[in-house]
C-alpha cells in the first residue's frame, strides 16, 4: 500500500467523458451505452457504527441485499475498544488506542468493494511486537447470509480459493478440533476450520480449532448468501491464516509485520470487503486488480512440456529448461488409463493433469514447485515414477539419508532435487501414494516437491528435513479426484518473463490467439523528468528484472526504487483478463526534490506478433489513432515532412507537450491533438488488432520503420511527498477496428472487470 497522499491530476482528466461520448457517437451504440451503464452500474454499500460501550463494529448495508454483516475490526491483537465518527462523503474513520500507538481505520465503499485502510503509529519496539490484528465479518444478523440450520450449512457456502479452485469449506480436508472429543458432535463433521496460505510454513493445529491440508493461493476468503446469488468476501495481499470461526463469520489475519515500513515508525495496511453477485471468477479478477503484489513471487515458472512432461525454467536465461515426468502405474506395474495426457494451465493457478480416476496438481513456490497427486484407491496400489530430464543436466548424488532424484545444472551452479513425501528404498524417483479418506471417498494421495536452487546439494538436506515436518503438520490433505470447481483449459492472454534483451523493465506478453507470437513491454524504456530529462527509471538500469510473475501467468507487479532518486518509489502492475489486459504504473515521491514534468515513455514492440508489421515496414499504415472522432491511420494524417520517419501527437486538453524536439526532428509532428491516448495497430491482413490505451494520457507516438506503439500516461509535477497513477488497458481483437474501439471504450466504463 502506498504510503503517501495520492496526488490529484485535474488536468488531462476532462476530455475523459467527452471522449467516451464521441466515441458512442461516432459508433452509433448510444443505446448500447445507456443500457450497458445501467448494468454496470453498482450499487455502493452504505456504512454505520454499532458502538455498544464494549465494541466497536462497521454496520455495512447493500440497498437490495439488506444488511451484510457487521465488522469486528480488531476481534484479536493489541487494540480493543475505540471511537468511531462517519464522514459527510459516506466513508466511516475507527481510532483505537493502545500503549502510545494510534490505529486509525478508514472505511471507504467504492462499488462493489469497501476499502478498510488502517494506519498505526507508534514507538517502533511496539509496532515491532503486533503480529496479530485480525477482522471478523460477522453474518449472524444477517437474513441474507447467516445460517439457515446449523453452522455446517453455514460452512458449506464460505468457500476459499486452492489449487482446486474456489473450493467450498465443507468439501477442504477438515482437520479435527482439539477442544473437543473425537466422536463429539462438534467434530461430526468438525465445524470450524484455519487455513494456512501456500507460501507459509505449516504450523500444525491453530489454537485448537482444526487446521486443513488444504492451502488456499490468496488471501481472500468468502461466503455465498443463502439464495446462492450474492457472495461477500474479505482479502488482503499477504494473510497469515483464513478460516471460518466458532459462529457465522469469516477471518483473514494480516501478515502485519510485513506493512511496517522502512523507519520502522508506521504500520499501513490495507484490506478490501467485497459486496458482489455470486461470480467467483469476477471475485478472483477483482482481487488480482487490486492486490497485484499478492501474487507468487517464484522466480520458477512452469509450462506444458512434449508429451505428458511438465517444463520447469527459472529467471536465469543461461540455463536450458528442465522437464519433469511423473507417470502413475498401479498394481504390478500396470499404467493408468489415460496416462497420455498433458499438463495444463489451471483458471485458479498452477497446472493441472488428469484422467478418468486420478489428477495431479503443480504449483511454484519459492524455490520448489509444490506437486499434488490424487487417485481413486479401487484403482490399486500406485507409485509414481519421475524423471527430471533436459540438456546438459547431469545426474548428482543427494546427502546421506536424503531421498532425492538430483541433477546439477551444467555450469554445476544450480541444484535440481525431487523428493516425495514417501518413496520407494534405494528409488527416491519413485514415490508411493497412501490409500486414505477423503470426505468418505476411497482415495489415495502424496505429496513431492522439486527443487531448484543455487548452493551446495548438502543444503538439499536443511529442505529435506523443512518438507518432512511440513507435510506432518498439515494432515489431513487428501484431494478428492474431481475438483468442486474444475479448472479450465485457458486460452486468453497471458504474462512470461522478459525475452528481450536491453529490456531491463521488460514484459512478455502472448496473446490469445493461436500462434499468435508474442508482444513485448518495455515498461517503462525510460521514465524522466525536468526539461533535460533526468532519469526515474531506464531500460538500461543495472539491475535484475523486478516483474514478480504468477505461476499460472495471470498477473506480474513490481516495486522499486529510483536509483537515481533516494525514496522515489515505482510500482507497476499487470493483470491478464481474457482478451486484454490491465496496467497500472504509480510513483511516489518519497525524496525530497520536487519532480518537474514528469515523462514516461512506455514502448510496446509487436515485431514478433504473427503477421504484424516487422521491422524497416511501413508501421504508419497499419496504425491508427481517434481524432476528431474519426479513426485515422497515421499515413494518412499529414505532417511537414511527409516522408516523417516518427509521428507524434498530443491529447487534446493536456498542455504538457515533451515530445516536440524529437517529433519535429523526425518531420512529425501532428498539428491537431487527438482525443485519446488510445493507439491501435493492425496485422498486415487486417485481422488481428491490438489496441493500447492510457489514462490520464499525455501523447501516442509511432516510428515508421520501428515497429513499436507507445500511448504515454500524464503524470504532471510532483511534490514531495504526494503521488500520482495512470491505469492502461492492451485489447487483443479480431473484430473491426470500430467495433474493437467500441468495446474497449466498454472495457473503460464498465468497473466491472476491473
């Protein structure tokens, strides 16, 4: 979360508005347009405060559900009772006290979401000590959502996200709760569960109330209501656990520590409540928005491989792909029928592979990526047999007493171990699957991890001895073999590392189309400021790319400092969503110079999408700009020269003009502004599109024989101590330009798929 006060930008705002209108206009779907804001029109929940002398809760109320529930802002941690005081604007302001901290909660609703921003200042040696402060969402007032007969019912529609998929609490392996006897009712089936997210260590039971195998992929918890067609939700970017609690409520515990920030002299938090139809892949994209850095920060990524292999890569380009197998065989080793299929991109995260009785489940964390197998015990007994295979690894002995299939990179630097949580003696490639149960289905389940890392291989036993307790702390974990939610083959966009060089900020992007090549991001090539152009962040800067991508390529953030500007922050974020996806790009001034005209310049090269213009091509006559409500190709928009080798044009409304040295250098630059910072290139058939917008924009600038697009964000002048953002959306099309204009324009209006 920023911790700076977001900057206005009233400039390059106003054409906003005008320019959707012109579009409608242009386009003829003014009817369309009424009836589509009518229907994305969302209704905002309206807020309260229930102050009993004891506690201290947020009433929220929706205007056709009726009431939510009521927040319990801290139910544990250091703060107790407060005072609270409701805004003019809607928005509700919680302050509670403890010791000489000051935690102060703002309540903001903004369409389907509320925003809960908590700041708490203090004495660093107390800020140090909070670990827990933790929200209950309390449904038991609730006629839309509360219990209908016991809290089993209640339990079946709260449901969190898992390798699986949006899986329901009832159908997670529920663990047993130690407060009470195994054959009391309350453990028949246990009612109350914890859930420990993927990328922490497993501690075992929580406080005695049953802890699950199961381990959610985001810090996002929900329930549905009792007519199945709303849901409410409560998430954060980083949760130390999930659950649903001894009552009608729904928990996720931040991960406080990790909000204190640099001076250690504040904590800034935030979480989002979410008041929404019953669409859990809506909940799931509106979640990716807004808590990009959520995402797995494995620099492992994980692909379909030929055949029925799974390819591991790693951020390092000078290492060749390494590929997994994992077969199954049952009995005397008979192979399992189906065996022949393929790993594939699961809609929830990770990979998936299955057949007609067992399924197999892939995910990156860290330095490993998690694989889950599960089959129908009737099947017999079964044993996976693995292979770790690719050119010039070389096969390595693991450390004494460490059952493990190890190969060494080829330069000897990287180690690459699987291990399974049970194994065959003297054939750690084969692992042994353990016949259980499963919510009463016969199943049969192992869990491996593979590896990958720089080091000596004896470090492979310190994570033999981690994966061991980890995997006896978190039973049960038994997976049923058909998914409650069963994940989709996906065909839409998608986010991979950098594979351009001279890219520092460089972002691969493949689009939906089949064999479609790829587009590549430099974002930004350069970021500037002042009349000479000073540098924020170059392409050229020395270091390590910083995209944090997601394991199933949906989403990519990074945070970073200017090198060049002591406590100049940059956050960038990417967010795949089917045929498009979204950008955002935010700096900080956390320095103490103030940042003169601040200039972008955001590079997205299409030369290696399939049948786009290449390079030394005419890129004019296949790219196109909006002016003057009319969709033009620059060809055929004249400049002084007409033989310009670069076209620039500014955004009508936007005095910040930056780009005329270089425009009219090259005998370009366009006289009239044109109304957006929106620029389409097509293929050279015709067929395909992308379409790059910004918003607030600034310019769109296109070289003739370059074959790059850039639609540049305004960002103005910035303060110490203030902030700006600029949100971009990439369209992928095969409509007609008019009509790909005309759903991008939805895409900006409709709040609902972002």
């Amino acid at each position: 979360m920023n911790s700076l006060p977001e900057r206005k930008v009233p400039r390059c705002i106003s054409w906003m508005c005008g320019a959707l209108f012109l579009l409608a206009a242009i386009f003829a779907w003014s009817r369309q347009d009424t009836r589509l804001q009518a229907a994305s029109t969302v209704a905002a929940s309206q807020l309260d405060i229930l102050d009993d002398g004891k506690q201290l809760k947020l009433l929220v109320q929706h205007p056709v559900i009726g009431q939510i529930c009521e927040l319990w802002c801290y139910e544990g941690g250091p703060f107790r009772y407060g005072r609270g005081s409701k805004k003019q604007d809607g928005s509700v302001v919680f302050a509670h006290t403890s010791g000489k901290m000051l935690a102060t909660t703002t309540f903001t609703p903004s369409g389907e979401r509320i925003w809960m921003d908590i700041v708490v200042d203090g004495p660093a040696d107390e800020l140090k000590q909070i670990s827990y402060m933790g929200p209950c969402m309390q449904f038991w007032h609730s006629e839309a959502f509360k219990r209908e007969t016991s809290l089993v019912e209640f339990a079946k529609r709260c449901f969190l996200y898992t390798i699986r998929g949006p899986v329901g609490m009832m159908d997670t392996a529920r663990g047993p709760m130690k407060g009470f006897k195994a054959d009391a009712p309350e453990n028949n089936p246990p009612y109350t569960q914890w859930y420990v997210p993927r990328e922490r260590v497993h501690p075992g039971d929580i406080w005695a109330f049953g802890a699950s195998g199961d381990r959610p992929l985001y810090g996002v918890v929900g329930v549905a209501s009792r007519d199945k067609r709303w849901l409410a939700a409560i998430a954060c970017s980083h949760t130390r656990t999930l659950g649903q609690g001894w009552h009608d409520c729904i928990h996720h515990v931040p991960d406080m520590q990790l909000y204190l920030n640099k001076e250690d002299i504040q904590l800034r938090h935030r979480s989002a409540l979410y008041v929404m139809p019953n669409d859990k892949h809506r909940l799931l994209e509106s979640f990716r928005q807004d808590f990009p850095d959520s995402e797995d920060s494995s620099q492992i990524h994980i692909s379909s491989g030929e055949g029925a292999t799974l390819q591991v890569q790693t951020g390092s380009q000078s290492l060749p792909d390494l590929r997994v197998s994992t077969d199954l065989t049952v009995n005397a080793g008979q192979g399992v029928k189906g065996q022949g299929s393929v790993w594939q991109a699961s809609s929830w995260g990770g990979f998936v592979r299955r057949g007609n009785s067992w399924q197999m489940w892939a995910y990156p964390n860290g330095d490993a990526v998690e694989l889950w197998v599960s089959l129908d015990q009737h099947s017999g007994f079964a044993s996976i047999r693995s292979t770790l295979q690719g050119p010039s690894w070389k096969p390595a002995a693991a450390p004494s007493g460490v059952p493990a299939l190890v190969r060494k990179s080829p330069d000897g630097s990287v180690i690459a171990a699987l291990i399974w949580e049970r194994s065959e003696p003297d054939n750690p490639g084969r692992g042994i699957a353990v016949p259980g149960q499963d919510q009463g289905q016969s199943v049969a389940s192992i869990r491996g991890r593979l590896y990958l890392f720089k080091g000596s291989i004896e470090s492979l036993r310190e994570r033999w001895i981690r994966s061991k307790e980890e995997w006896e702390h978190s039973v049960p974990y038994r997976m049923p073999v058909e998914d409650s939610a069963k994940p989709a083959r996906i065909n839409g966009v998608r986010i991979a590392p950098n594979a351009e060089d001279q890219m520092n900020y460089g972002l691969t992007i493949i689009p939906p189309w089949k064999d479609g090549g790829t587009l590549h991001a430099n974002f930004p090539e350069h970021f500037e400021h002042g009349e000479v152009g000073y540098g924020i962040l170059r392409y050229s800067d020395k270091r390590d790319n910083p995209w944090k991508i997601a394991s199933d390529g949906r989403s990519a953030n990074y945070e970073v400092e200017s090198p060049e500007l002591p406590g100049v922050m940059v956050r960038a974020s990417a967010v795949a969503q089917h045929d498009r996806v979204r950008l955002t790009l935010k700096i900080a001034n956390g320095g103490s110079k103030r940042l003169e005209r601040i200039k972008p310049l955001l590079c997205f090269w299409y030369s290696k999408l399939t049948g786009f213009p290449a390079k030394l091509s005419d890129n004019f006559k296949y790219t196109y700009v909006v002016k003057e409500g009319e969709i033009l190709s620059l060809d055929s928009i004249p400049t002084l020269n007409p033989k310009a080798t670069a076209k620039v044009a500014y955004v009508r409304g936007c005095s910040q003009h930056d780009c005329d040295r270089f425009a009219r250098g090259r005998g370009g630059l366009i006289d009239r502004d044109i109304d957006r910072a929106l620029i389409a290139v097509t293929d050279q058939r015709g067929d395909r599109k992308i379409l790059i917008s910004f918003t607030p924009g600034k310019s769109i600038l296109s070289n003739a024989v370059i074959p790059c697009a850039h639609a540049d964000p305004y960002f103005g002048t910035l303060e110490p101590g203030t902030s700006a953002e600029a949100t971009g959306v990439i369209l992928f099309s095969e409509k007609t330009l008019p009509d790909a204009l005309q759903e991008l324009a939805k895409s900006l209006s409709d709040k609902k798929g972002i």
